[in-house]
C-alpha cells in the first residue's frame, strides 16, 4: 500500500499541513494538476490513472499510454473513453494546458494538439534531443513546450512566430558537501 498525501503550505505558516491522503495499491509513477488545482491525476504501474478530486467540478481528462493511445475521458463517466485517437508510438510523455496540449512519443516525436479539436493534430516536429524523453511541460503563455531527455539536456521549443528563439541547454548536477541538495549547473 503507497500513501499519497495533499500538503498546503502557505506564506503565513512556518510549515506545511497535512490535507489529505489516500491509498495506492501500485507505485505511482507520474503525477499533475488540473489547470484549475482542483484535481491531481496519479499514474501508476497498476496500468491506471486515478483522479483525486481536492474540490469539485471538472470534465474531460487525457491520458496517453504505451499501447500508442491517447483517450479522452469524461470524469462524469469514465467507464470508457469519450475519445481514442491511435498514434504511430508509445507516449512517453503529455502535458496540457489551456487548449494546448504537447505528447511526445518514443519516435522522438513531438505533437503539439489544440483541444479546441480534439482529435486534430496541430503539428508534429523531430525532437531537438538526441536521447529519449523523460518530460515535457507546456508554456502558460501556449507559445511553444520545455522538453527534458534522461540524459540532463532541456529543449526549449516555439511554435510558429517564435520559432527561432528556440534553444536547448544541459543540466549537471554536483552534491553539495554538506547538504541533501544537488548543484545544479545549467550550460
């Protein structure tokens, strides 16, 4: 059994409180936000993906998995996806925010989709990191995605207008004598 625990901190209190927990049976392996903070969303490897409801009301949730399916599904009913679109491989990772959402798959691929069309694929680039993708995270402002691979380098990607500000940089970490926290070094 895996406990998950919803702490709130604040600027008023020294230290965090303790919301809420619930139970896993599986390890959980990826966790996010709902855009409006009111649900967390658990995947694990239990082959499921759980929705805590921290407050009410929200709709539509996407999953992408490594059967090369992304599924769209309707928290209302979620016996079965509202939505299936096949994709040519695995989904290694997705983010969403607003209307936007970026999946990349194991092709070394990057779609970018406008979930005002569900099903509609806005675009599809090479991923500019050479080696397999650990994370991807939209921008707030849905110019374009951060892109991180399992070997430390970050790409930072535009869409359209901005496309020639992209770049990529990579990350070192050093222990710091002394302390739990690593040295991050960007070059």
């Amino acid at each position: 059994m895996i406990n998950f625990e919803f702490w709130q901190v604040t600027d008023d209190q020294p230290q965090a409180a303790l919301k809420s927990m619930i139970n896993f049976d599986a390890p959980i392996l990826c966790t996010d936000w709902s855009p409006d903070c009111s649900k967390i969303y658990a995947g694990g490897t239990d082959n499921k993906v759980k929705v805590w409801d921290i407050q009410p009301e929200m709709k539509l949730m996407v999953t992408g998995s490594w059967d090369k399916t992304l599924r769209y599904w309707d928290l209302r009913s979620p016996k079965e996806p509202v939505i299936s679109v096949n994709l040519p491989e695995r989904v290694y990772g997705l983010d969403v925010h607003c209307t936007m959402m970026a999946v990349a798959t194991a092709d070394h691929k990057i779609r970018v989709y406008n979930l005002d069309i569900q099903n509609i694929e806005y675009t599809s680039m090479d991923s500019p990191l050479k080696h397999q993708t650990r994370s991807i995270a939209c921008f707030k402002d849905l110019s374009g995605f951060a892109v991180g691979s399992i070997e430390g380098r970050v790409a930072i990607e535009y869409i359209d207008d901005k496309k020639s500000q992209s770049f990529l940089f990579r990350c070192h970490r050093e222990p710091t004598p002394g302390s739990t926290v690593d040295n991050v070094q960007c070059q």
